[in-house]
C-alpha cells in the first residue's frame, strides 16, 4: 500500500509542477504578446500617419522623414485600400499567386478580411477639400507575434511530455523492483520447500517398506509429489519455461479431477468441450497452475455454499479458448480492472498473487490472453483464456 501511495504522491506533485509551469508560461506568454501587440499597433498609427502625410504633402512636408518611416516597416503585414477596396499598395504580405492578376486578387482577398476584423486605420486624403476621401491602413501580426504566440503551446508540450516520461520511468523502475521482489520470493520458496520435500520423499519411502499394503501410504506419496510439483513450479518463475506441443483437455482434466478429490462435495466441476483435442504451445506445469489458482478462486467464492465450476473448451476467429465460470459472489464492476494486481484480494487471508502470476504466465509466457469476460454480484464470474 505505502507503494501505491508513493506512487499517487509523486505522480501528484509532477501534475502540480507541470501546470504552474504551463500556466507561469502562458501568463507570461500572454503579457509579452499583448505588449508587442500594442507595440506593433502604435507603429501602424505612425506608419497611417506617414501615409496621410505622403498623400497631404506640402512644400512644408519633410519628405525624407515620411518615406523614412513608411520604408522601416520590414516585419508588418500592411494593405493599403482605398473606400471601394481598390490595393493602393502593400508590403510584407505573404500569398501564392501565378500571375499579377491573381496577386491582386490575393492582396484584395486579404485587405477585406482585415477591415472585416477591424484590423485597420482609416486616415482622410485630401482633407483640404469640401469632399475628402479616406484610405484604409489594413495590417497584421507580424511573423515574430505569430510565432511566439504558438511558443507556450510547444512549452506546453514539451513539459508534459517530459511530465509523463518521468511518470513512465517511475512506474517501469517501480514494477521492475516489484517483478524483483516476487521472482526472488517465488524461488526462495521452492528452495526452503526442497529440504522437507526431500526428507518426507525419504520417509514416505521407509514407511512403504515397513507397511508395504497401507493404502493410505498411496495418498501420502501423491501429496508428497503435488509439494514436489509446487516446488517446481515455484523455481520456474523468473525463467524463460520450456514450451511443448500438449493437450489442454488432457491438462484441463488433471487439474479437474484433482480439485474435484479436494474439494468439498457441494461444488460440481461440469466440462463442456466442444472438440476432443486441443493441441497448444505451452509449459503444462505453469498451465496447471493457472488453472488451479481460478479454480481456488472460484471455490473460495462460493463460501462454503452450493455451487458449480464449468469447464467450457472451444475454438474462436483463430484462438484456443478456455472459460472458466463459477456460481460464486462475483466481482464488482470497479475491482474488475484490479484482479489480475499484484497484492489485490478480498479474502482476509491471502497475499493476493494468485491471479497475478496466472496473468504474468498466460501473457509473457505464451503470448496469451486472460481476462474477467463477465462478472454480475451474487450470480458468478466468467475468466476467459486465449492461446493461439
């Protein structure tokens, strides 16, 4: 649980951390973008008013200062139009055109939808005149505005990519130590099993010679065997398994008439096999052991309680598949998704590593599938398994 909450708290802080930096980018975005709005704003006034002071020149008119400040303007999208939107002239407008016909078009096109947006200053021509005429100065951001308008949004990105890559290495280092943990726990299992297996294998042996027609010697050895096979199994996880050709029907009924022995007479194991032979790639040891852990889990559900396993084996669009289902107390809609955690369980006792491993075997070691197909509270579960 403390790893759960680690987790959560980390991945918590990175979140804050990422957005007071996206939002301390876009404030300040935002302020340096409005100031160099207002900014190129004021140089159009200057400029619309250089323009008024070319059309109105006098003798008095410094014609070297006017043309001076119209011809600095190298960054500024600016369309002059006169009142029937005819170009008088433009500069730094960037459009694609084959022809001078359509490059005024093009300018034309582009001075309407600036005047429609408001973004124009209108200055009077010959306003000595009973009937002064009017231009319209139609301008732009500049390229700089645009491109540091579209900057916080790479930052942005950039940060939560960085944000979520962290996250990643953090879970990854996380479940590796976890994966660590219980492959280091799984074989100093079968290590410290081996030592009494081997004594008990020994006894057992002395007891058949010293009472040869003990039937009860026979059950003892078969218990003996099923420690020694645990055992194996345990040793097994953390390796790469040797994979065979084998008959899921004839590993399916191993495991069912072995539950079925040690098991309480009020479940009923039902098989529905839709073929007689079923031949996969898989290591029928670990295969057993998944199939024991669903079936524990369905009988455990039951809680002492009438029940029944079924069995059903059939083939689908190319997959070999085994459903598991139970009569038992179900599994609620938002602990669907947690079953197969490592450390998740709902008996009070239980390290909750049962379906963990049936996961870790049927996906990394066969290249399988599993997962709850369907579960309703109070009916029953359904875990399907997928094997090419």
């Amino acid at each position: 649980m403390r790893f759960i909450y680690n987790i959560y708290g980390v991945r918590f802080i990175l979140g804050i951390i990422a957005f007071a930096l996206v939002s301390l980018s876009l404030v300040v975005s935002h302020m340096l973008i409005r100031d160099m709005a207002s900014e190129e704003h004021g140089k159009m006034e200057l400029w619309a008013e250089a323009m008024r002071s070319f059309n109105n020149a006098d003798d008095n008119t410094d014609m070297n200062l006017v043309l001076k400040v119209i011809n600095e303007n190298n960054s500024i999208p600016v369309i002059v139009m006169d009142e029937n939107d005819i170009v008088q002239t433009y500069r730094n407008v960037d459009f694609v055109a084959d022809n001078a016909v359509d490059s005024l078009k093009a300018v034309t096109s582009i001075g309407k939808s600036l005047r429609r947006k408001g973004k124009y200053i209108r200055i009077g021509v010959d306003e000595q005149s009973s009937k002064p005429s009017y231009i319209y100065v139609c301008y732009d951001e500049s390229k700089t505005l645009r491109r540091l308008a579209v900057f916080p949004y790479i930052q942005w990105s950039v940060v939560l990519f960085f944000v979520v890559a962290v996250m990643f290495a953090i879970l990854a280092s996380k479940k590796a130590e976890q994966n660590k943990v219980w492959v280091g726990l799984s074989k100093e299992t079968a290590h410290q099993l081996g030592t009494p297996i081997s004594s008990l294998m020994a006894w057992a042996e002395i007891l058949k010679e010293s009472y040869p027609d003990d039937e009860l010697l026979g059950e003892m050895q078969k218990d003996v065997d099923r420690l020694r096979l645990i055992a194996d199994r345990f040793s097994k996880i953390g390796s790469v398994p040797e994979l065979a050709d084998i008959n899921i029907i004839c590993v399916l009924n191993r495991v069912v008439d072995y539950m079925d022995r040690r098991t309480s007479a009020k479940v009923t194991f039902i098989k529905r096999y839709e073929v007689d032979e079923m031949i996969v790639r898989a290591n029928a040891l670990l295969f057993e052991w998944v199939v024991e852990n669903i079936c524990k889990n369905a009988v455990d559900a039951m809680s002492g309680v009438n029940g029944v396993i079924t069995f059903d084996v059939f083939r689908d669009n190319g997959f070999n598949v085994i459903e598991i289902s139970d009569t038992g107390k179900g599994i609620r809609k938002k602990d669907i998704k947690n079953v197969f955690k490592p450390g998740f369980t709902t008996k009070r006792r239980g390290w909750g590593l049962g379906l963990s491993l049936a996961r870790r075997i049927i996906e990394e070691y066969h290249n399988g599938k599993i997962y709850v197909k369907c579960s309703e509270v109070g009916k029953g579960s359904t875990i399907r398994i997928e094997l090419l």
